[in-house]
C-alpha cells in the first residue's frame, strides 16, 4: 500500500522528557498530589527514574503493569498493530475483540463482553446492564444497587455515588440516586437494605482502596443466595483484583461464586488503557444497539495488546507462579510484621494483591519506603498496597524485603527521636 505520510520529516517534535525536571508546569489540573518524581524507561518490576536512582515497582501503576514493564511480548504486540490500523470504529468489526471476547468468556462465568477505556467506564457499563436488564425483564421500577462501605469504584457521577465515600461526593452536585451502602461483610445490612426497587448488588470481592480488604469467608455465597432470593443480579468489581492479580483469573474464583456481570479494567491492558463489562447471556440479553456505546473502547490498539496480555496470564503455569510468588511475598512481609510492630500491624491479601496495615500514617511509610528506592501506593484504613507485577521473582522479592527493612529502621529510629525528651531541658 503506498503511503500518504510524506511529510513526517518536516514535523518538528517539541522537546519532551529529560533529566533533570524543572518546577512542575502551572498548566495541569491540580488533582493528583504528585511526587517529584518522573520516570523515562522500566523493566520488568523495575523503574529508572529521573533522579538517576533504580526503583523497584511494587505499586505497578496501581495494579496495572500486570507484566511489568516494556515486556517484549506487550511490546512487539503494540508496534505490530501501531503499523497496521490504530483506531476503527465499533461502527465495523473488530477481528481481535472478537477474540479477546471469546477468550475472556471462555476463560470465566461470562457469555458477552463490552469493551472500556478504564475502571470506572467498566463500572458504567455493568450498573446500566444491572438496571436494564430489570427494565426489560417488566421491573422498570428496580433501579437501586446495594454497594458496601470503604468501596471504590471510580471517579464518575455514578460511580461516586456508588462508592459513596463523602471526600469524593462533595461539592459536586446532588450525589446520582440509586446506591444504598451498608457495611462490607454484613450479609443481615444487606438484606435489610433490599426493597422493591432493587435491581442489583455490587461488591468487590477484594476491596482495593478501602484497604486490601478480602470479603470475609461465606460473604459472596450469602450475597448470591439474596440475589436468588429477590431476583437481582450479582455484580462484581473486579477492576483491580481480576487479570490474575490473586492467583486466579479473576478473585471470585477463590469462592466459587459466579456473577451475574463483572467489571473489570487495569491489568487487563497491562498498561494501555483497557476495561471490559462481562456479562452473561442472560444478564446482556437487552443491552442491545442502541442502548449503550463508546468510541474508543475496544479499539484495534487497546485488543491486540489486551489479548497479548491474555497470551502471558493464560499461558500454562502463570498464575500457579503468581500464588506461590504471592504466598512467598506474604511469608516474608508477615515476619517483617512481627520484627517491627510498632511500623506494621499485619498483612493481609491474596497472590499479589496484599496490603499492610500500618501503625505511623500509611502516607508516611510509603515516603519512607520510597526512599529506599520501593515504591508501594496507599490506600484507605492506614494500609500501604503492594502491588508487583504478576511477572515479579523471588530475587526481586527478596529485594524489595531488604529495602522495606531499611525503610521500617528509619521510621523506627525517627519515632525514638521523637520520644527523646529534648537535650539540655
Ligand atoms: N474499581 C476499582 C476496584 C478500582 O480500584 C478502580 C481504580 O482504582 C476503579 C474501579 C476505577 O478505575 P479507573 O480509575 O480506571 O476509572
């Protein structure tokens, strides 16, 4: 095919990246509290960032570098296609989201995907699935969804309110009618809070904001016995423990408790932004066209590196690997627990998704271990996350082990200073 691009060589490329940063530009929203830190290249769990120091990455991009960084096989995915087609619209087929869709389904509970471009568009996605399907089963009056405290479910108007969480909810406007939240584990509040115009619930069965909090043993079975009970459909929020991150495919695997829709993002794309609603047939059957869209969700670029990730997690051996590295990571951090208890109360989590509960504010354990070239991300109820790469090792593990040693002996040393009463008082 003969090209049309001739006149790439005139382009100028502006300046972009490089060492050493400058003061940060005036010009971005002021959302994200941002640490003085860039990074211009990574691999595997590891990072390079832009003070010359090497970080070893247990944060992953909050759950989303699922193999690390510029893995090859992501990579030659991503450049193949780059130079065939990026971007067509859901107005055409899309070969390879058709068979990311057939491997997704074939590999879990679901019957129908529909393709995002992130968590919270998953989120949409399965709370409009929820609700229409009672629309189109005569139950146009059940529009509410039971969602659970220390939630989180994204940044949107709906999934703001679904969270419920008031840090998030103020100041924008009359919160979206139609989520009613009682306390995560107990199954008596959530019967209690179904009504007539109940269509669904929806939980995480590992919340991950809230603190890398499991769903306590018979929680998701009790949920799915109420959905039975009163006719509404079990959604789950896999956007950040699916894609392999306990060990299975997806975290509901360890309960055996199906869904009747689930939303999941993040590893998914293993980097590139990628989220997908599944469904099954029954719960789908009415989100027909016209019901439900998006332009750039499912897209040429987003489905041959979604199914390059599904190549690797799939792969014989995976995600035995990531339960026994997980299970290796969880042995260790707990006798880190135990040798520094005024630092770490204990750890919790599944596979590679595991949280510490921290004494001193978590924001300040992580800066600590920041220091020490770990990086981790905080999350609600004093926890600090430890999110590797599902492609971490025992060497790295080890590593990052040392490195939290170091950072508890400092925030130790810190708290005795501290405590000193001042010299010469
Ligand atoms: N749901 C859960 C469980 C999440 O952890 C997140 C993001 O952290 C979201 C939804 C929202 O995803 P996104 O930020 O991609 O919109």
């Amino acid at each position: 095919m003969s090209s049309g691009n001739t006149s790439t060589a005139k382009i100028e490329t502006a300046p972009a990246t490089g060492a050493p940063l400058g003061a940060p530009s005036a010009h971005l929203f002021r959302t994200f509290a941002r640490v003085d830190l860039a990074f211009e290249r990574g691999e595997g769990a590891w990072l390079e960032g832009s003070d010359g120091r090497r970080y070893l990455d247990f944060g992953a991009g909050i759950a989303v570098n699922a193999l690390g960084h510029a893995h090859p096989h992501l990579v030659a995915a991503l450049q193949e296609q780059a130079a065939k087609v990026w971007h067509v619209s859901n107005l055409y087929r899309i070969p390879d989201g058709e068979r990311l869709a057939d491997r997704l389904t074939a590999a879990s509970f679901a019957d129908r995907v529909f393709f995002t471009n992130s968590g919270a568009e998953a989120l949409e996605a399965a709370i409009k699935t929820a609700r229409h399907y009672q629309f189109a089963e005569g139950r146009p009056e059940r529009f509410r969804i039971i969602t659970f405290e220390g939630a989180f479910h994204g940044r949107t108007l709906a999934t703001i309110a679904a969270g419920g969480q008031e840090k998030y909810l103020e100041g924008f406007g009359p919160k979206v009618e139609g989520f009613d939240q009682v306390p995560y584990g107990d199954l008596a509040a959530a019967e209690k809070a179904i009504g007539p115009e109940t269509a669904a619930i929806l939980v995480e069965p590992i919340q991950g904001e809230g603190g890398i909090r499991p769903a306590p043993a018979g929680f998701l079975k009790g949920l799915r016995a109420l959905c039975e009970k009163h006719g509404l459909l079990l959604v789950y929020d896999e956007v950040q423990c699916g894609m392999g991150r306990t060990g299975k495919l997806f975290g509901y695997e360890w309960s055996g408790v199906a869904p009747d829709v689930l939303a999941t993002a993040k590893g998914i794309g293993g980097g590139f932004p990628l989220g997908a609603c599944l469904a099954t047939d029954a719960a789908a059957a009415s989100m027909t066209p016209g019901t439900h869209g998006t332009t750039f969700g499912g897209n040429p670029l987003a489905m041959a590196v979604g199914n390059a990730v599904l190549d690797v997690v799939l792969a014989p051996g995976f995600l035995d690997e990531v339960v026994d590295t997980g299970l290796l990571l969880k042995q260790r951090l707990a006798s880190v627990v135990d040798s520094h208890p005024r630092v770490f109360e204990l750890v919790r989590g599944e596979g590679l998704m595991l949280g510490l509960k921290c004494k001193p504010p978590a924001g300040e354990v992580m800066a600590a271990l920041r220091t020490e070239g770990l990086l981790t991300v905080a999350a609600g109820d004093n926890v600090v996350r430890l999110l590797p790469p599902l492609t971490v090792r025992g060497g790295e593990v080890a590593e990052a082990i040392e490195r939290m040693e170091a950072a508890a002996l400092h925030i130790e040393a810190a708290l005795d200073a501290a405590a000193r009463p001042e010299s010469g008082s």
